[in-house]
C-alpha cells in the first residue's frame, strides 16, 4: 500500500513539474514577445521629469506610468469623452477632440500592457511553485518507498 501511495506522489510530482516548467516557459516567451512589440511600436515617454523620458517602454512599471500620465495629460483637455463632444458627435477635424482620441488609445494600449506584465508575473510565479512543490512530492514520493515494509 505504501509504495502505491509512494507511485502515486511520485507521478504527481512528475505532472507538477512538467506543468510548471510549462509555465514558466509560456511566462518567460509571453514577456519576451511583450517586450518585443512594444520596442517595435517604439513607444516613448518625452515627458520631462519622467523617469522613463526618451526611453522605451517595455515593462509594466514604466507602462503604468506612462500611461498614468497619458491619462492626467487627456483630462486636462476633457473630464470625459463625454464632456469633450458635449452632446455631439465626434468630429475627426477637430484638432482638441483628436487628439483626445489619441490619447485615450495610446492610454489603452499602455494599460493592456500592464495587464499582459501582470498576467506574465502571474505565470511564472504560479510556473515556480509548482515546481517548488513538485520537488517536495518527489520527495516525499521517494521516502515513502524507502520506508520499511510492514
């Protein structure tokens, strides 16, 4: 019964492993290719006194922030979109209202980004400890089948 049990921890280890180094590659790929799209966008932040001024942004940090102030720059033109058009439609020559939409879709893309960094993060960490923890079953899993047979 015991080296049942042993197999069984055993083979659990193996899976958890297997699923956590799964993660960690689809973790570590995904923030490569993140990265990689956002040099290629070639998205920087010319704000003076911004830590990532003339850089590219590419890691959730500098997309928060970038898109944090992305967003109080397009408040102060309007609120809201709503209170841009004021009760009209959107006009596509209006300079003011243009570059509110810019805004609002650069601000968007910033934040997905961030989201994307977020759900990366998540990724690997859940890829670690699975393995962590694969290394545990396998240890146990080892002596199990070490103890004594009664």
């Amino acid at each position: 019964m015991v080296r049942l049990l042993a197999s069984i921890v055993i083979l659990l280890a193996v899976v958890a492993l297997v699923l956590g180094v799964v993660f960690v590659v689809q973790g570590v790929t995904k923030n490569n290719e993140l990265k990689e799209a956002m040099r290629v966008e070639h998205i920087v932040l010319g704000v003076e006194g911004a830590e990532t001024t003339g850089q590219v942004i590419d890691t959730l940090e500098e997309a928060k922030t970038a898109g944090d102030i992305i967003r109080e720059h397009r408040r102060g033109i309007a609120a809201t979109y709503e209170d841009l058009l004021g009760g009209q439609h959107f006009n596509p020559e209006d300079p003011r209202q243009l570059t509110y939409a810019q805004a609002l879709n650069l601000e968007n893309y910033l934040y997905l980004a961030v989201v994307a960094f977020g759900l990366v993060t998540i990724s690997l960490g859940a890829g670690v400890f699975m393995i962590v923890t694969s290394l545990a079953l396998g240890a146990t899993g080892v002596v199990l089948l070490k103890l004594p047979q009664a």
